[in-house]
C-alpha cells in the first residue's frame, strides 16, 4: 500500500483525494451501498486495459467516502454475459431466501451479451448475493431474472425498497425510456409504468436512471419530491457529449409523475464531466443525507485522455437536497462534510480592490486545495480567479473559474488548462446560470486536484464539474481579478488538502 502510495503522488495527473482505480479502465459507479459501517463503490472495470472492454465490476469500501480500500474484482463475466451498470441494496427482512432471516447484501446488475446465433446485443437483468459484507459474491442460480426481447437498451437497474407499497422497486433505462418494475423478492418482477416520452432531453440514449425521495430545504423536513435521475449517452451531433438531467415530482410505488412541463430540461451539471451517477442506498435514517458520486469523464474523449496505467476517476460525493428556487424546486449539490478531514490550514487574503488595471497575482495555491472566494461586482462585467497559473507573465497555462454579471453566470473556462490536444472538443468554457445575491455578491466553493476543478455556487444550487490535464505541474499562480469595471475580492480561504486514498 505504501509504494502505491509513493506512486501516486509522483503520478502528475493521478488524483489524490477523488477515487480512482488502482489501475486500467473505470467508468459508471456501481451497486453504492452502506452496510455495517462501511460505503460500498462498485464501479465498471475493465481489469485487462486502459479503454473499455470486457466489464467487471470493481469494487472498494470506506468509512467516510474520503479514505478508500481497494477489494478484488466482485463480479466477473460468466455464461450470461459481461457484467454492466447496476445497483445494490440490502436485503433487511430476507425478502429473496439467501441470508437465513438475516440481512445481506444483493446485487442486481445487467448481463449483457449477443442473441445466441446473431450479432444482435441482449441485456438482461441478473442477482449476485454476499453473506460475507461484500467480500465474496455468488451469481444467483436462477439468473437472468428479468427480460424483454424488445427493447435493444434494457439495461443499469436501481433497486430501492418503498416502504408505503411493502415492495421493491426497480427503475430501468429502456431506450429513451425509463421503466418501473415492482417485486416482493428481487426475484420476480412485474412492470408497472413508464416514463420518458417526449419528457425532458432525448439527445442519446437515457441510461443510469436513479429514483429518490428528497427533502425540500426550509421544510423542516415535513415536505419532500421524488427525484428522477437520467443520464443522456454521447451524441457525435451535440458538443456536450455524455451528461446527466433530472426531473421532480411525485411517485406511487408505481409510476414517476413530473412536475414540470414535458419541455423543460434540468441539468445535474454544467461541466462537462459528470456522468452516469448514482446515489448510495441504505444510508441509515438518522444521518439523513442522500449522497451521490458520478463518473468522472465524458463518453466524448474518455478513452483517450492523457493518463497510462489508469484513467478515469469519480466525482467527489456530495449531499443532494431540493431548494424552491422562483417558484421551480431545484436540486442543490454540496460537497460531504466528511472532506473537511483533509484539509490542512488556510491561507485567508481579504479585501482586494480589482478592476481593469488591477489584476493582483496573490500567492500559490497547492497542487490540491478547496478554495472558498467571496466577490463582489460592483460594475464589473466579470470577476474571478485565475488557477493553475504559469510562473510567467505570459501566462502560456491557466483555469479561470470565474461570474459573468450580464449572462448571469457562473463559469469554467479550460481552453487554456495544459494538454487538451487529444480531443478537438476538450478545450472550452462551460457555464451554469447563478444569480447574484441582493448585495451583487458571488461565493465559489472551488476543489482543484490535480487533474479536475469542481465549481459549487449559490449554496450549491449551480455545480461544474470539468477535468483538466495541467502541462505544467508548477503553475500554481492564484490571481483574483476584474473585467470590464470594479469588483472586490472579499475574502478567499485556500486549504491545501492532504491526499485522501
């Protein structure tokens, strides 16, 4: 572990507090569930290579999300096929027979192989069970459990127990589609609605589909809305490759209802590097949080980004709410508390006037750090930080996280971020809408590490999420600054943030 350790943190590109494989390909997380103390992350894994392939299921646990523990491979490809998306739960009252009236954990998961005598694909719905806490795992015998011949996409089941119908439920990407299934045992299962047409975006294919109960902010927890999680696959037609959006409203046990206009489209992220996330299941009832992660790349270059011995990594866990925010419930994103653990003591600078002809170069940010800026506008057109910056004045590499007053913006600009040769749509500057408070402020909660920046602002009801590559690991310039007229830095703490995994 400790010469892992050392190979990391010599590894330019390597994050060092976002999970990451050891090494090979890793996309979609997986089977996310807590149970016994620990945080299940299963995850997509292509054990023999750095680009898709043959998927298995990886896996590790932690006690806090923060600190991993890498385990063998869970799930392998057998006589059904290759292992794709899925979720696990744990299985309380014994529903399926495999615990002896204990409580276990079941996986259920995608096979996914070709129609015997044909090319054609099939995706089919299987079980794995552990009585171990997730050490060994054993296919159930009855496998596959669910299929249908006619849909082409059937595939990335989530699993939940809805308590007010005494059943499961399992929510299911079908095309463009997602489908409702109900079950007493995880065994055998039964359609029970659809959702999807012409609701929402259909620029790919839906896939990843979570389904969740939220509560909404200033409630005190007496109102919730249901959330619907979709994940849209890469289309070569639109500049944005892979993302995720999410609809509200209500469900029965049966069938998602949603609020808003079938029109409207809600974006989980304005980055372009969050995917196919989930949330963990079983997170006991008194901690309260729904916790999410996603994947950390986009179906666009995934494949071919600069890393060798591993690539990809997942997003950092946050904790979801709903806020009503002018009249429409949105989904507010912030950071797990358990992060605070790695930070180490802040750098604070308060009170900088900034304008045109005032662009200060303040200190250096570490390599890995939360930043927390306050700004406010004045009559600037835009104000920012500028991260990663070259040591030269040229400032040949750099990241601006930065608010456009006029658009009403939050953004990420990366154009100029290091390597971004291995993709012609790599490069560019990426946008969330974000008002200003009544006081014309703006506060960025920023997490740099050393291959990705996450942007959370408005209290976590705007997120952006990108990968960068920086080709110079020593520019760690931070420069605060103004566009277009006078702003104030208010205040900026930098944590520097010890290595996490």
């Amino acid at each position: 572990m400790k010469r892992e350790l050392e190979t990391s943190l010599h590894d330019p590109y390597r994050p060092q507090y976002h999970f990451t494989p050891q090494r090979q390909w890793m996309n979609d997380p997986n089977g996310m569930v807590y149970f016994e103390g620990e945080y299940h992350l299963f995850y997509q894994y292509h054990p023999y290579g750095t680009t898709w392939g043959p998927m298995h299921w990886g896996h590790a646990v932690s006690p806090d999300m923060v600190h991993w523990e890498h385990l063998p491979v869970a799930l392998e490809p057998d006589e059904h096929g290759a292992i794709f998306s899925g979720s696990a739960v744990v299985d309380w009252r014994d529903t399926t027979g495999f615990f002896g009236g204990k409580p276990g954990l079941v996986a259920i998961f995608t096979h996914h192989d070709t129609v015997p005598g044909s090319d054609r694909p099939r995706e089919r719905q299987s079980l794995a069970y552990s009585t171990d806490r997730g050490r060994t795992w054993h296919k159930y015998a009855g496998n596959p459990v669910l299929a249908d011949e006619k849909h082409h996409d059937y595939r990335d089941p989530k699993v939940f127990w809805h308590e007010a119908s005494g059943r499961w439920v399992m929510v299911l990407a079908t095309g463009q589609t997602v489908s409702f299934y109900t079950s007493p045992d995880l065994k055998a299962w039964s359609l029970s609605g659809t959702f999807g047409e012409k609701e929402g975006s259909h620029d790919g294919v839906w896939e990843c589909p979570d389904l969740f109960e939220l509560p909404i902010e200033g409630s005190g927890g007496r109102e919730t809305r249901w959330v619907l999680f979709v994940s849209i696959g890469n289309n070569p037609a639109f500049p944005e490759g892979s993302r995720t959006q999410y609809f509200t409203g209500t469900f029965d046990g049966r069938q998602f209802v949603n609020d808003n206009p079938p029109e409207t489209v809600l974006w989980l992220d304005y980055g372009r590097d969050n995917y196919a996330g989930v949330s963990w299941s079983d997170i006991p009832q008194e901690d309260g949080r729904r916790i999410y992660i996603g994947w950390m790349s986009n179906w666009q270059y995934a494949q071919v980004t600069p890393t060798k011995e591993w690539r990809s990594a997942m997003t950092l866990p946050r904790a979801l709410s709903l806020r009503s925010v002018n009249g429409r419930l949105q989904l507010i994103q912030r950071p797990v508390e358990e992060l605070r653990r790695l930070r180490g003591d802040a750098s604070v600078w308060r009170d900088i006037a900034l304008g045109d002809d005032a662009q200060p170069w303040i200190g250096q940010e570490a390599a890995c750090c939360e930043l927390i800026a306050e700004f406010e506008l004045q009559d600037a057109r835009e104000a920012g930080l500028r991260l990663r910056t070259s040591a030269s004045d040229a400032q040949e590499q750099e990241v601006v996280v930065g608010y456009d007053a006029a658009s009403q913006q939050l953004f990420v600009d990366r154009t100029r971020a290091g390597e971004a040769s291995f993709h012609p749509l790599f490069a560019g500057k990426h946008a969330a809408p974000l008002r200003q408070d009544a006081h014309h402020r703006v506060t960025m909660h920023i997490w740099l590490d050393r291959s990705s920046v996450e942007v959370f602002a408005g209290d976590g009801s705007a997120a952006i999420t990108d990968l960068i590559y920086p080709a110079d690991s020593d520019a760690l310039r931070i420069g605060p600054y103004a566009a277009g007229g006078q702003a104030k830095l208010i205040s900026l703490a930098v944590y520097p943030l010890a290595p996490g995994l």
